[in-house]
C-alpha cells in the first residue's frame, strides 16, 4: 500500500490499544514498527506478523521461497527466532495442484531452515496467485531491536544488496538478463536470520528490515522514531548486478515513485548523486535486508560473525545528531 494512504488508514487506530491499557502490547499500533510484539513473562516476548504477495518470479518454488523468507523476516527484524508459521494462499481454481505444490514446498523448505515449522494455514480461490505466511517468533523482552533504539555514534549495516525492484520489474516486462535474474532471486531467497543473531550478539537496538517503502523509506522510520539523523554513503550501498542498467532506463515499480513522493521532503542528496542512482535507495524491495544500527565498538564483532556464517554485509553509513536524511558521496 502507499506509505501516505497506509499512514492515513492507520492513524484513527493509533490510540484504540494504549500502553497503559495493555502493558504486555511492547510493539503495536502505537509506533511503526515491523512486527507486533507482546510479553508473556519476564523472559519471553511472542513476536507476530503476516505478509503474502502475488509472484514476482517465474518459477513457482522459489516464490514459494521468497515469500516465506519475506515473510520471517519481521520476526528476524524485531531481533526473534520464528517458532512456527501458517500458509496463507490464495490461487485460482484452474491452477495445477502440482504448481500450488511447489509453491508451498518452496515455503516449507525455508521454514525448515529457519528452524521452525509449519503448522496450518488458510486457503481461499482468488484471480490472482497469493502467497505468503503468518508467523510466531519468540524474543526477550529486554532485547528487542526496535526502529527507535539508534543512537548518534553508530555505524548502519545493510545485509543484502538493493534492486530487487528493478530487476522484478524488468523481469515482468521480459527484459532482464537471465543472470541478473538469478542473482536477484537467490538474495530475496536468503534469510535475515544470521544479521539478526549478530545483532543480538553485539547488543543492537534498533533494526528494520528493507521492504516495499524501499531503502530510504525504512530508515526514515527509523530516524523518526529515535529522533536522529542518519548520513548514508552513497559509494558503500551494495547494488545487485544489473541494477544500475535497469534504472538508467528508468525501470522501477509504481511503489518506488509513490516512496519518493511521500519521504523526498526529509532526504537530502549530495548534488553529484545522479536521479537514477537515487531513485535505487527509494526502490521497492521484496525480501531485502535488515539495516541495523551497530555501535562502533561492536562493529568488527558484528561483521566477523556474519562471516563467519558466509553472510555479506557492508557499512553504509552512520548515526548522527539531527533528524531526517543525508546521502553523501563518501571519501
């Protein structure tokens, strides 16, 4: 949805659940945030949260994939491990059971990596294939990562490379290069999990995970919320390949533009930043990766465990006082 209709649809709900009503709601309505998060004890916090799309590739296992690696990465966003998941589906009545197989295989096998389990789920006949998941993680409460917790002195680390709206996009209209292609599945496929384990490991706060408002439009939220600036790096933002060949010909999705239009007034670009280059950092993304804001200190730590689990990461940028955005070319 729109970032600016979502924001007015929302906003009446905002004070229905207050904190003094319900003290163990820790993540709602209340503040925008990745997923919904409410206290059992002392110790344990359940971390819930749904998403499904319709298909963004071709083939149907790895959409089954994509959407179920999208769909846990709330959990992995809010700082959890998921527990269990629940199928949401719908698919037209002339679809091959064999194709709706392979998208629900798809799905299982991610779960099964995420260590979790798939325990049910709900199915209806709709035009249009739709996929995705309901899904139960676990966290304590007094290690949540939230949007609000960066603080100036941090270092902000992305955990997948941009452009998977791009490519999707040229995909659909049968233009994009094969290898750019399986590059741009293979990240959306990958989960969040090690980034998250990392961040726990070295006592991040704040964290988001980069979805359909794109790049700039999720640490927007983060900036909002922990009242602080951030400064990106615009040489240092990991670009899937082909990317840039696909933005030279202005090949975005229509969330991407909606995204500039709502957040463009709290961004500033460095002038040298070609539009198309930053048209990349407003990009609607599916299944891409966290942005965490790591303090300085722990940053060596944070980045040898990722390696340690085969998992890129790369310093885009840095906490500062202030509020809203700057991208800058960095020297």
């Amino acid at each position: 949805m729109d970032p600016g209709v979502l924001a007015q649809v929302l906003r009446p709900l905002q004070n229905l659940f207050s904190a003094e009503a319900y003290p163990n709601l820790l993540v709602g309505l209340g503040v925008a945030d990745d997923a919904a998060v409410y206290r059992l004890n002392d110790q344990q916090a359940i971390i819930s949260t749904t998403d499904f799309f319709t298909p963004v590739v071709d083939d149907p296992y790895d959409y089954g994939a994509i959407a179920a690696a999208n769909a846990m990465s709330d959990v992995y966003a809010m700082g959890g491990e998921v527990l269990f998941a629940l199928n949401i589906a719908a698919f037209p009545a002339d679809m091959e059971p064999t194709v709706i197989t392979e998208i629900l295989r798809g799905g299982a096998d991610k779960v099964i990596e995420a260590g979790a389990v798939i325990a049910g789920g709900h199915t209806i006949q709709d035009k249009e294939p739709k996929y995705g998941l309901a899904v139960t993680g676990l966290v304590q409460p007094d290690r949540i990562f939230t949007k609000e917790g960066g603080r100036p002195g941090d270092r902000l680390i992305l955990s997948k490379a941009l452009g998977t709206g791009t490519i999707s996009t040229a995909l659909k209209r049968e233009i994009a290069h094969p290898d750019h292609t399986a590059t741009m599945v293979e990240s959306m496929k990958r989960l969040n999990r090690c980034a998250a384990v990392a961040g726990q490991l070295v006592g991040v706060r704040a964290a988001t995970d980069i979805t359909g408002f794109g790049l700039l439009g999720h640490a927007t939220e983060m900036t909002q919320a922990g009242q602080v600036r951030f400064r990106f790096w615009m040489d240092a933002i990991p670009l899937l390949p082909g990317a840039t060949h696909y933005a030279a010909e202005w090949i975005f999705p229509g969330g991407s533009f909606n995204n500039k239009a709502f957040y463009t007034h709290l961004v500033q670009f460095d002038q040298s930043i070609p539009e198309d280059r930053q048209m990349l950092l407003w990009d609607a993304q599916t299944s891409g990766g966290m942005l965490l804001a790591v303090p300085a200190d722990r940053v060596d730590d944070f980045l040898a465990e990722c390696a340690r689990h085969q998992q890129q990461t790369w310093v885009v940028g840095e906490v500062i006082e202030g509020r809203g955005i700057e991208v800058v070319v960095h020297e």
